[in-house]
C-alpha cells in the first residue's frame, strides 16, 4: 500500500539564506593578498620653521597567509552584523625608498 504526503511550500527561494533572523558561523583561509600603503613625512625647524626633510614612502605588503573567522547575522533581510577575528602574515615591499643624507638607501 503506497500514500501520498503533500509537503508544505518554501518561503522563500532555498538559496536566498539572508533573511532577517538567520545566523552562521564563518571561516576565512588566505593564501596572497597585497595591500598597500602611502605615507608623508615632513621634519621642520622648531627654531625657523624651515622644512629640513620631506618624503614619501610607498610600500606594497604582500600577504603570505591568513586565518579567520567569525558570526554573521541578519538584522534585516539586507543589513547584518558581522563579528570577525583575522590573523594575517605580511611582507614589506619599498618602492622608491627616500634617500638618506649620504644618497644611500
């Protein structure tokens, strides 16, 4: 003997998983990444208030690795609060470093 049982329909699409009240637990694995970074310096006089050193420095931060995690949840079906803790391991780049009084590097 066979039945039928009917079942009820979904709400919303399976794949839309921002609803407000939803919640997850996330992780995050990185392998390469690059950021940058840009920075001014000006040294002056405090007795003439003539500038006695002005540099630039680029630097481009290669990133070798990261870990992370953290907890997202939806507020609303389009706004959500997310906590998240990132471990990241970085090396420094300088491109067109300034010269130091003698001209070296």
């Amino acid at each position: 003997m066979a039945s039928c049982q009917a079942t009820t329909p979904l709400e919303s699409p399976p794949w839309q998983g921002n609803a407000a009240g939803s919640q997850s637990w996330l992780g995050k694995f990185g392998l390469f990444t690059v950021y940058g970074a840009e920075s001014d310096l000006e040294v002056t006089s405090p007795l003439t208030g003539d500038s006695l050193i002005e540099a630039s420095l680029d630097t481009e931060m290669i990133g070798r690795g990261g870990i992370g995690g953290g907890y997202q949840r939806f507020l609303r079906d389009d706004f959500a609060l997310l906590v998240s803790l990132e471990a990241r391991y970085t090396d420094a780049v300088l491109i067109d470093p300034p010269l130091t009084a003698g001209g070296k590097e």
